[in-house]
C-alpha cells in the first residue's frame, strides 16, 4: 500500500507540475505530434587559405539552413572538433583516467604545446545579415539566435573562423606517424544534427561523428605543391598565384567534408566497371614493398565496390578516394583515410572494411554517437563477407572469430548493452566488442533466425528505403519483418536492449526422447542436429512460439517453444546416438559445451 501511494503521489506532481512537462525554451513545438518523416539540411559554401609552414588556416563559411522540422528553433549548435586536441579537454582527461586507454592517444593531448594543439575559434557569426550570440563549450558552439527559426523557414549563417591542425593523434592531424602533412577530418564548424529526438550536440570526447545532410562547395588555397585529394569533384584546373593554388569542390547530398594534402602523394586513377573512378594517393617515398601492394591494391578495391553495390545497394557517387593518412582506418565521405605501411593483407582488409562504411555508415548515415553497432558492427559484417573474395579456400563460417569476440565480452562481466553511447563505455574493449563484433553478430544471427536468403533481402531492402534518411535501430527490424511477415521485435529487445544471453542445453537424451533446456534468458528458435544409432542423421526445426512463424528449412519441423517454459521434450524416430544444438554455430550461445550429447 505504501508503494502504492508513493507512486500516485509522483504521478500527481508529474501531471500538475508545468515545468515537468513543458518542452525546452530553445524548442517551440507548433505542429501536433506527426509520424510524417522530416530531416533538417545545410549547404556549406567555405573559402579556406592554409598555411603549411604554421599548419594554420583562415575560413569563411556561408551556411543555408533549412528547417525542415514542425518546430521553432530558438538556438543551433556548431560541433569544433579540433578543440579537442588541447590539454584538459573532454577528450584529453578520458583518455588518461579510463581503465584501458587507448595507446594511440593516452596522454599525448596533456603534453601539447601552443603550436601543437588544435583549435577551431570562431570570430564573428551573423544570422541572416545580423550579428548573433555564441558561446565555446569545449567542442561545441552554443549559438542563440537573433530571430527564431520557423517551421519551412531557411535562414543563412555567415561565420569566419581561424583555426589550426593539430599533431596528429586522433583520425585528423597533420604529420602522422607515415610522414603524411595533412589529414583534415572533422576540420570545419559543423552544424549539429536536429532531429525528431532534439539536438545531438554532443561533445567530442572518444569517437563517432552525426552530421546533417546537404551540398558542400569548398574552395581551398593550399601551397601550389601540394597533392589533394577527399571528397567532391573537383571543379576545372587549379588558379595559382604567388606560388599558391586555389582548388574548387563540390559534393553534393553528403553530410561530411574530408580532404588531405602532401607534397610528395603519388594520385593513381582505375575506373571501376558500370561505377565510379577510384582515387588512390599515397606517399612517393614508401618502401619498394608498400608501393607494390598499393598498386596491387587498385583493381581488388575495384572488387571490393562492385561486391558492396551488388549486396547491399548501388554506390551513388562518381568517385571514391583511397588516402594515405590519419592514424589507422577512419570513414568519410566519398573517401577514407588509412596508415599506408601494412602488410598487403592489412591494407587490403582496413580498405574493405572503411569502404564498406560508405554504406553502413555513410550512405545510411545512422547515428554512430549513439548506436555505434549499426555501423562498426553492420559493416564488420558486410567487409568479413568481402573478404572472403579474396581466399583460396572459403570459411565455413567467416564470422566465427567475431561470435568468439561476443561471446567472450557475454562471459567477461562487463558487458553493457548495445544502447549504450559510444562515449560512455567503461572500457574502450568493451565498446569494441559491443560495436564490432556484437554488432556484425546481430546481423548475422539474425541470418539464423529468419533465413540467410531472408537476411540478404533484408540488408537490400534496409539500404533502399533508408538511405540518406537516419535509419534508427528498430527500422532493419521492421524491415526483416516486412520481408518475412515474422514478429521479431524480441530479438532486438533481448539482444541490444539488455545483456540477456543465449544458452541452450542438452538436458538428457532416453533412448529416442530427447530433453532441451533453455538456460540463458534470451529465447532463440532451434536447429537441432540428431545422429541415430544406426549411423543416419536428421536435422530438426523447432520454432520460437512468439516469432508468430517459421525461417525456410528443409528440416522438419516439430512443435513450437514458448520461451516461459524453460525445458522442451519431444520423440525423434529412432534411437539416439548423439544431439547438437545449432551445428552450424551461427546462434551465438554463450557456453557451447553443454550444446552437444552423445553416448
């Protein structure tokens, strides 16, 4: 009865109290609640001139803002990335007080002079023709605006900015460990994301990016030396003047600007089949043997595109750029920047794996910030499955080592689920594990439970209905539902929302009469793998009772389970020599021992 009272005590104060339910003052809502799909968009028009003997530059910015969304918009936000990368930042404390820091940062920030440091300031801000507030906030620009935002309404931003690149540490910087001068990611004032969930104007502090769709026209004056190459189509020749060069780009319909410049890249051209002009620049100076696997690189990205197009959707944009820089593998529009010093197995894997982002993250642009498996994780999938283009001799399961990397994160005790963000993690090992390999095992396992023809039809459909659109996790649910006419929100439920397991058992096996166990809290459909004394075998399918339906089998198929009931018995047709639950070991069961009998 107390309890009782308590909480009808908090429902009154909840529905009495305005200032519990009203929405923010930066937020005016003037429209009724609507499932209507909306995304906001932004054309950047920027005039950048960098200096490469002080790696810093000037910027002008002109950006169009179109609110798209049924709400008046009182404030934007701007992310500045690089003001991460001075000591006593967000990002800088992180990495030296987490529990397993990551080696290539560390405390490489705290240690940064005033020349090495990064920073993006913001010197004046005009909305529409008129001088506008802001605040710096770390990496985030806090703007109030002179005139709210209407509902349809475009406004314009008129921003100059000065900033400077730092050491390279993480993803950008200049001079990486391989020598290359520039690698410029994240280096502009973004305009954070407005969606049906409000602001995303979160801090850089550890990884992931969310961006908002538009056009960019860049034009970057750089020493007339330098080699560029990233994202957009370059717009006729370079203008020089006074021993600098002035390049123009466009890219249309992306929500991210990369580039990176050196005086010593070589830029080499192949031209895929029915698809896009592939760029590859890389430094001049590499060993004989790092040259060789960059040219033999070329024609297997080609595969690699043509491999991506065909399952999972067709690439959109005329070319693709392949960049010596940064400091491993990172993703971008159009382009991806990677360490160039591999074996010829790394470099070929690391480019599978970033090109596969164009479409798992890029393409469909999820946001990574908060659901980062959907793209580490989808595109670890979809990369793992290219590579195997390249083997002698094909995997039976090429995803076994990633089930491995899930299964020991289930086991490890420190396990958080997949709707955690990316920044909040309590070691980086586990993100990994979550985002790479629980991630690419939610797919694949969703192969087992609705079929792998299913699967494929699904991942194509997914990219069809929600590329350019911000897919959110339930809709590659929704989707498989659409193709399979299954109820499958409990395998989304159990599998991202919580750190439920899977653990089946062979209970006990009496002559012909067989006894399972459900052990673990996550409830899966059975494929069952029976051995008779006589020698034969027979494979069996028993149905989960909530997924409302069956995957394609040629096995036969025997009564549903329903998950309340922890134990299941049915009569096979002979005597029994041996069982094994999921030979296949596509159902990611956290103890696989107790998954077989035999006598």
């Amino acid at each position: 009865m107390k309890f009782f009272k308590i909480n009808l005590l908090l429902l009154l104060v909840l529905t009495s109290c305005g200032s519990a339910v009203q929405p923010s003052a930066d937020v005016t809502t003037t429209s009724k609640a609507t499932n209507r799909y909306w995304q906001q968009h932004v054309d950047y028009a920027m005039d950048i001139d960098m200096d490469v003997n002080s790696y810093q530059y000037q910027g002008k910015q002109k950006l169009v803002y179109t609110n798209n969304s049924p709400d008046v918009l009182h404030r934007v936000y701007y992310h500045l990335y690089f003001n991460a990368f001075q000591p006593g930042s967000e990002m800088d404390v992180r990495s030296r007080t987490i529990q397993d820091p990551d080696p290539r940062v560390g405390s490489r920030i705290s240690q940064l002079g005033p020349d090495e440091i990064g920073y993006i300031k913001v010197n004046a801000l005009k909305q529409n023709g008129k001088a506008i507030s802001y605040n710096t906030v770390g990496t985030v620009l806090e703007v109030r605006l002179a005139e709210p935002i209407q509902p349809g309404e475009k406004v314009t931003f008129d921003m100059d900015f000065d900033a400077q690149v730092p050491v390279q540490i993480r993803r950008s910087g200049r001079n990486n460990k391989e020598g290359v001068a520039l690698s410029m990611a994240q280096w502009y004032p973004k305009l954070a994301e407005y969606d049906d969930e409000g602001w995303h104007a979160d801090p850089y502090i550890g990884r992931e990016f969310h961006g908002v769709w538009g056009d960019f026209d860049i034009k970057l004056t750089i020493d007339e030396d330098y080699v560029v190459g990233g994202t957009g189509y370059l717009q006729g020749e370079p203008t020089v003047k006074s021993g600098k060069k002035t390049l123009h780009f466009k890219a249309p319909n992306v929500h991210d600007f990369t580039w990176a410049a050196d005086p010593d890249f070589i830029h080499d051209t192949f031209q895929v089949t029915n698809g896009p002009l592939l760029n590859f620049y890389y430094k001049k100076d590499l060993e004989p043997q790092y040259l060789e696997n960059w040219k033999k690189l070329q024609a297997d990205t080609a595969e690699l595109m043509s491999f991506f197009s065909t399952s999972v959707g067709t690439y959109p944009y005329e070319q693709y750029s392949v960049i010596q820089g940064g400091d491993g593998g990172m993703e971008y529009a159009m382009s991806t920047l990677i360490t160039g010093q591999r074996s010829y197995r790394s470099l070929l894997g690391v480019t599978a794996h970033e090109l596969a982002h164009t479409w798992f993250q890029f393409l469909l642009a999820s946001n990574e910030s908060k659901h980062e498996w959907m793209d580490e994780g989808f595109t670890t999938y979809i990369s793992t499955l290219a590579m195997e283009l390249f083997k002698e001799k094909k995997s039976d399961n090429p995803l076994a080592r990633t089930y491995a990397g899930y299964i020991a994160l289930a086991n490890s005790g420190v396990e958080q689920p997949l709707t955690t963000h990316s920044d909040r993690y309590k070691y980086n090992q586990a993100y990994s594990a979550a985002a790479y390999s629980k991630g690419a095992v939610f797919l694949a396992q969703l192969g087992y439970v609705i079929g792998q023809e299913n699967l494929e039809a699904t991942i194509k459909k997914y990219y069809q209905d929600f590329k350019f659109k911000h897919p959110k996790p339930f809709d590659i649910i929704r989707t498989a539902e659409r193709v399979t006419n299954l109820e499958l929100d409990w395998y989304f439920i159990d599998f991202a929302q919580t750190t439920n397991t899977i653990d089946y058992a062979v209970n006990a096996v009496e002559g012909n009469t067989i006894t399972l166990e459900r052990i673990g809290l996550m409830p899966m459909p059975i494929d069952l793998e029976v051995t008779y004394v006589d020698g034969t075998t027979e494979s069996f399918y028993i149905p989960l009772q909530m997924m409302r339906g069956e995957k394609p089998t040629s096995a036969t198929l025997i009564k549903d389970w329903a998950w309340a009931i922890p134990t299941y018995t049915f009569d096979a047709k002979k005597a029994v020599k041996s069982v094994e639950i999921d030979a296949s070991k596509r159902m990611a069961d956290v103890k696989r021992e107790n998954n077989v009998w035999s006598k």
